[in-house]
C-alpha cells in the first residue's frame, strides 16, 4: 500500500508539473519587434487558444488544440488569422508559430518546442522534412531544392520574467536552439514559463532578420468573435 501511495504521489506530482496550458479558452497578446538590416517594426500579435480539439485534413490530432495567430493589417485595419494546432502531452509541448506574410520565413526557423523534464542542461532534436515550396518566396533568394531543418534544443538556464500586467516575477527556462539547413543556419531563443507557457520567443531567420515575440498579456475565459479574414495561403 505505501509503495501504491509513493507511486500515485510522484504522477500526481508529474501530472502538476506538467499541466496543460493551450487547452483552454483565451487570449495571449505579444509585443512583436520585426528587426531588419535597416529598420525596425513594432506591431502586435495575439494567440487565441480555442479550447477545441485540433482536426487537420479532418483528421482530429490526437493531444492537440486549436489555436489561432492574428494579426492586424496596418492600411485595412482588417485581422487575418491563420488557424493551426498546438500538441501539448506529459512528455512534450509543441507550437506551430506564426507563418502567414511577413512570418512565412518562420517555416525555416526552429519551432518552438519543449521536452520535460525542464531541467537545466537537457536537449532534444527534431527535424522538419521537404518545407513546401510556397514558403520559399519568403527568402530574399529563393531556391528549388528541396529544404529541411534539423533542430536541436537545450534548456541553458533559469530566470525570471516580470509579467507587467500581474505585477510580479515568473520563473520561466531559457531554452537555445539552432536549425540548420542546407541554405543556411537558423536560431530560436526562448523562454518557457510552466505556468503561462512560451513568455519570449526570438527568431533569427535565414534572411537574417529577426522576429521578436515578448508576451503582454493573458486573457483567460476569453470569447471568441468573428473576424473578418481569414488566411489559407500564407501569401495571400
């Protein structure tokens, strides 16, 4: 009976550790500073969290919610949204970034991915095959051979994050990554707060510029309204 209990205590206490963050209903708004050779773009960017599983050619994905990206057209005042998945298990999380418009070029970039446990030092791969050629207009020169990235991760420190809204400090994991490519080298630094999930994301893009994402604000029981355009081709 006490190994039953010993054993019941340490799931319990995985299952808390690892608790599910994407599977609810609500709103996370970033800070998003798009850094060019010559220029810098503020805008804003927010991740709606549907609370519904994730189906993908009409297939549910097993694990899996649906999130969406949107962003604001600065002439139209219009929002495009680009609705995809977020796979959230006891041993993973993994969150497709934005990549319609200027984000395309995030296709190349690693995505941001997590293994638990979240210990200082662990590392983990992963490898995204033949990248569909539409995403190759995003690159100042693109190319006809077939692309892949293969990603490798490893969680290099902890630190705090001062959440400005909620006027307090969260413990989130730095993590470092590099894709590489056969056009190039690709980076994400980020980090990953248990609690809240990915707090700061930076992207460095085989264009090299960079796509900064710094979390604002968390809206939770969020309600979902209907927008007015919604992006199937990245490009469009």
């Amino acid at each position: 009976m006490k190994r039953l209990l010993t054993a019941l205590l340490i799931l319990s206490i995985h299952l808390t550790l690892n608790a599910q963050i994407y599977n609810t209903a609500m709103r996370i708004e970033y800070d998003v500073y798009y850094i060019k050779s010559n220029d810098t773009i503020k805008s804003m960017l927010y991740l709606e969290c549907t609370g519904n599983k994730w189906s993908f050619q009409n297939k549910y994905i097993d694990d899996s919610w649906t999130i969406r990206w949107i962003q604001q057209d600065s002439k139209t005042g219009e929002d495009y949204i680009t609705e995809t998945g977020i796979k959230e298990t006891s041993d993973k999380l993994f969150l497709h970034p934005p990549r319609s418009k200027e984000y395309a070029i995030l296709e190349f970039c690693p995505f941001p991915l997590i293994h638990y446990p979240l210990e200082i030092g662990n590392n983990w791969e992963w490898e995204l095959e033949n990248i569909p050629e539409i995403y190759y207009r995003a690159l100042h020169n693109p190319t006809k051979q077939k692309i892949s990235v293969r990603n490798k991760y490893k969680i290099t420190k902890k630190i705090s994050w001062f959440y400005k809204k909620a006027n307090k400090y969260i413990e989130c994991f730095k993590v470092e990554s590099i894709g590489e490519t056969s056009i190039g080298t690709t980076k994400l630094t980020f980090y990953f707060s248990p609690q809240y999930g990915f707090i700061y994301l930076n992207f460095e893009t085989l264009n090299k510029d960079r796509f900064i994402l710094k979390f604002k604000e968390q809206t939770v029981s969020f309600k979902f309204q209907n927008k007015s355009n919604r992006l199937i081709n990245p490009f469009n």
